[in-house]
C-alpha cells in the first residue's frame, strides 16, 4: 500500500549471505512492488556488495547505506549501487569530516563515470541541506521537520509581513475596520457624562458634536488629566463648553482607504481619528485598529 502512495519506496533487504539478500529482495518483489519505483537497501559488506551487483545486472535498485569510508564507497559505485548513502550525522556524532567524505564520493562518480547517485544522509539540521547542495551531493533523505524549514527566513517573513501590511493598507477602507462604538457627546454634556460615554465606548477619547452630529472638538482621557491638573476635582461637574475649548479634531471619511488614516498617525501624535460621513461622526478608529492589520 506504501508503494502506491510515495514515488520511490525505499526498504530493507537484509540477510548474512548474497544469496539471502537476494532472495529476500525476490521475495519482496513478488508482492508486487513497482521495480522501477523501488529502491533496496542493503548495509555496506563484501556480501551486501556481491548481491548489489547481482541484482543491478537484473535491473534491480539499490540503495548501499551505512557508508562510513570512501572505500566502502568505491565497492558500492563499483558494484553498480544506484545509490550509495553516508550518513553525516552520524559521522559528525563521532568527530569525523563528513562533509569531506560526501564531496571524495561525490567527486568519485563524477571523474570515473560511475552511474551512482550519493545520497547525503542522517541530515540534523537546515545547514545539512546547503551542505549537500554546495557539495553537490545527487540527493538528500532529510525528515519533514527539516524540509518544513527549508522555505523559512527571517528576513523573508518581515519583508512578506511588509507587503501585507502595505497590501491591507491600499485595499481595505477605514469603514471596513471601524466597530460599533460611536462615543459622542455635546457641548452641553458635562464632563462627568463624557468620562461615562468615553468609558463606555472603551477608547478613552469622545467625540464632541454639535446638533448636525457634526465633529466640532474632542476630549481625550490625557485632556481630563490635565484639567483636573489644572482646575481640580470639581471641573468633572462643569460643562465641556465651560471648561474646554473646542477646535475641529483630525477626522476620515469612511470611504477613504487606511492608508490615508495611516499618513495623519504617522504625522501627527495622535492615537485617535474621528470618522465621518457626509462630514457626520459616525465612529472612531484608533491607531492599534491600524497596527492589528500587521498580524
């Protein structure tokens, strides 16, 4: 069933003896594995070299592993292995230069011809992988963690980020963001109603409109700060148009793209802008509305 779903099945034929190998790769065959998607692997050994070149001379794939030397590797190329197969990791576990083991055996089929691929195995991590391909070594078993890696870069998530961020920026407009809080109050309202609605409507800020629900002035939690700095307690009691004075805040139309809002917080150190319709306050966006596009 395996030998359906992957292009090149790779499996074990093992025995003590030529004959033992051969016949177990016989065996195997009968069950009716696609020769020609089939691979054999058989441990390096005067034995297993035997049997490699037996099966190769009857069209057979083999795959000699577990090659730690470059002698072990010529018996394998010379025997007609279709593969021969060093295993890095282990060979660096034990503090030998794999890599230059990979790049005699590489250069070995190509000066002398031989039609064997060598297989850069028992690969750890993503520097395996440009090893191999500096090496120029034919092929590569690596596991899925590893390839799954393979794509990745740092630097490539910050520029893709970028580009969707930019992306967001052009194409959604600011009431495709915009929620349903619409904190409002008049210059009739006093300061305490507004800090309700500002507390209500969660972005610490109202909107002070006149009665077109036109945007004249604005009253942020910072400003309450420093009124009561400057004329104490008692001024949450008064009237917004009593206490403060009123001029137009930074304000959008809804049907502007966000790139526009994003120009006016990068110009100005605001973290609110007021929305409008038809010049009517119809909601407010903050500047974490923009930067929550960026994830």
């Amino acid at each position: 069933e395996l030998s359906k779903i992957v292009p090149v099945l790779q499996i074990e034929a093992l025995g003590s003896t030529a004959d033992e190998i051969i016949s177990e790769v016989h065996r195997q065959d009968a069950l009716g594995l696609d020769k020609n998607r089939t691979v054999y692997k058989i441990p390096i050994s005067l034995e297993g070299v035997r049997a490699c070149k037996k099966l190769t001379d009857d069209g057979f794939k083999v795959n000699i592993h577990l090659v730690y030397t470059l002698q072990q590797a010529y018996m394998a190329m010379a025997a007609g292995a279709t593969y021969v197969c060093p295993l890095v990791g282990r060979l660096q576990d034990q503090g030998q230069d794999a890599l230059s083991l990979i790049q005699q055996c590489v250069d070995a089929v190509n000066y002398y011809g031989y039609d064997t691929k060598i297989m850069f195995s028992s690969v750890r991590n993503i520097e395996h992988v440009r090893n191999a391909l500096n090496i120029g070594a034919h092929t590569i078993t690596a596991p899925w963690k590893i390839i799954k890696q393979m794509s990745k870069n740092n630097l490539t998530d910050l520029g893709t980020q970028q580009f969707v961020e930019h992306t967001r920026l052009m194409t959604y407009k600011v009431k495709d963001i915009i929620g349903n809080q619409n904190p409002t109050a008049t210059a009739d309202n006093t300061i305490s109603e507004c800090l309700v609605t500002m507390t209500v409507g969660k972005f610490g800020a109202v909107t002070i409109v006149n009665e077109n629900n036109e945007p004249i002035g604005f009253f942020s939690d910072g400003d309450l700060r420093r009124l009561i700095a400057e004329k104490g307690g008692e001024a949450v009691n008064q009237k917004v148009q009593d206490v403060l004075t009123l001029k137009k805040p930074f304000s959008i139309d809804e049907n502007e793209l966000l790139f526009e809002a994003n120009k006016i917080f990068q110009q100005y150190p605001i973290n609110n802008i007021v929305v409008t319709s038809n010049n009517r306050v119809v909601g407010m966006i903050h500047i974490q509305d923009i930067l929550g596009l960026e994830r």
